[in-house]
C-alpha cells in the first residue's frame, strides 16, 4: 500500500514549494505575500525557506516547474487552478514512464516485476469508468457557465432554486449522477453555482433521472425549473415535449409512476421530455426538463428563459 502519491508528497510537491518560495524571496517577496500566493500558512512558508534548496533526481523537472509558477506569481497570474494545473501536470507527466515512475518502482521492488503500468492506464484513459465521469463533470462544468452567463435564467429559476444533474450511459445509482451541491441560486440578480459539481449529490433529481431514462432512453441529464404556467407554455414552444401530471407528486418514484398513467406520454427515444409536477397548497410548480447532456438542456433552457414574455 504504498501509491506513488506518497512519493510525490514527500520528494515532489515538497521540493517544489521549497524553491518557489526560495525564488520570491530572493526577490523580494515577504513571507506574508509569498504565503498569500502559494495559499499557504506564514509558518508553513517560513519552514519551506528555513530548509535548504537541495536538488534531488527530480531537479530538471522541478526546475522547469518552478519557473513556471514563479513567472505566474511575478506577473500576477496566480489563479489557484492554473496553479494547480501546472503542477499536476509536472506531476502526472512524471508518472508515466519518468522520473516518478522509476523512484517509485525503486521502492516497491514488487512493481518492476510485474512491469507495473497502472499510472499509464489511469492517467492515460484507459480505465474506462474514470474517462467517462472526467466527460460528465466537463459537461456539468459547461452548461453550468452558460446557466450562469445568461441574464435571463433567474426568470425561471423556482422558489426552491434550480439543479442540474447529469451522467453518461452507464449510471446505475445516485453515486454516478453529477449535480450541483447546494442547487443552483441566485445572488445580485444572477443564477449561480457556489459549489463545483460532485457526483453523488441532488438526490431526488439524481434519483428522478435514472428513473427517467428508462422511459427515456436517450436521455443524460435533468434540469429543474419552474413550473409555472408561462414556464410550461414557452418550453412546449421550443420543442420540449411536456407531460403533466394530475396530481402534486414529491418523490421521484411516485412522480415516475404517475408518469406512466399520463393519457399521452412523450416516446421512449424522444431527446427532449418533459415533467409538470403541478403545485398544491404550500407546495410550487415545478418542471423537470431533460435533454441528451448538460451542456445541449442548458442551451436550450437559456432560450426558454429567453422566450418568455
């Protein structure tokens, strides 16, 4: 149980903090500045400059990749994800067939035998099951960023907020659904996503999606909205075909069973299906839309937002 993370950690990442915040100081930089851009503590910063800067058999790698965060930091393009991305790159480049890959192997004997290659399957996209949710969060990220670019979302955004959810054809439990921890709000006039998109979160519309794709297939992700009668009118306009439901419904199971007792239900390979859940007393409308993935159903309900007189 010793995972090359272990290494990284130790002669890697390590290494790296020590020369970058090496480098600031020399130029100039206070521990609190340098703390401030590396998202450290002062006291971790102060441990980093009072070790010296040793080179190790990682030198040429962490050399080039502490120019480059060093250069990000002098001009002030120091987002923590690119931070990020910088060193993880380093970092995974490294695994597959470099440096890493042999230190790593050097301490478990064991993997150079059976000529371990579980860095380059992983990281290389092999492993099927990891490809595919890496798909699932690009797309969740996407529509989210088109949700939140269009000014005129907040109109169909309902009193108990909005969520997203999507999966690839796989999914077989809420655990490989993607949505948005926390739904998706509004904050100074604007819908907004305060939490990156997890898998394994928004339950009922998680649990209503899969339930959906039985009825159908061609479906990969579910947004909630408001049901209201303007709401449900212009989505039947731009092409969502919607079935409404006699009776409030408030779990997906009894919303997905009362689907199949509708007088007229959308066809089992129909792209873009809908739900009208109707409101009762203290409960609201709602409509569960659904489309082939989250970037295309977000497209498409920016136009119904856009759409409504």
């Amino acid at each position: 149980m010793r995972p090359p993370c272990e290494i990284v950690q130790r002669d890697f990442l390590r290494v790296v903090r020590t020369f970058v915040a090496h480098a600031l100081s020399e130029d100039g930089f206070s521990q609190t500045e340098i703390a401030s851009n590396m998202n450290l503590t002062q006291a971790a910063v102060s441990k980093y400059l009072s070790q010296p800067v040793v080179k190790t058999r990682l030198a040429s790698e962490i050399e080039i990749l502490t120019n480059k965060l060093t250069e990000m930091i002098r001009s002030g393009d120091s987002d923590a994800d690119k931070m990020v991305r910088e060193i993880c790159s380093t970092c995974m480049r490294s695994r597959l067939g470099s440096t890493l890959c042999e230190i790593h192997q050097e301490k478990v004997p064991s993997l150079k035998v059976v000529n371990c290659q579980v860095c380059a399957q992983l990281l290389g996209g092999s492993d099927d099951d990891l490809s595919e949710r890496a798909v699932v969060i690009s797309d969740m990220v996407d529509a989210l960023r088109i949700i939140e670019a269009a000014e005129s979302f907040v109109g169909i955004v309902p009193q108990v907020r909005a969520n997203l959810v999507a999966c690839n054809r796989n999914a077989n439990s809420i655990e490989n659904v993607a949505g948005v921890p926390g739904r998706i709000t509004i904050i100074d006039g604007r819908a907004r996503a305060l939490v990156s998109p997890q898998f394994g979160t928004s339950h009922h519309t998680a649990e209503l999606l899969l339930d959906a794709i039985d009825t159908w297939t061609k479906i990969r992700s579910c947004l909630c909205v408001s049901g209201r009668e303007a709401v449900v009118k212009s989505a039947k306009k731009i092409g969502f075909k919607v079935v409404t439901l006699h009776d409030p419904e408030s779990t997906a199971t009894k919303i997905i069973k009362a689907i199949k007792n509708a007088e007229k239900i959308p066809g089992k390979r129909t792209t873009y299906p809908a739900i009208h859940v109707p409101g009762g007393i203290g409960v609201e409308p709602i409509l569960y839309l659904f489309g082939p993935n989250a970037r295309e159903l977000s497209m498409r309900c920016v136009n119904l937002s856009e759409s409504i007189k």
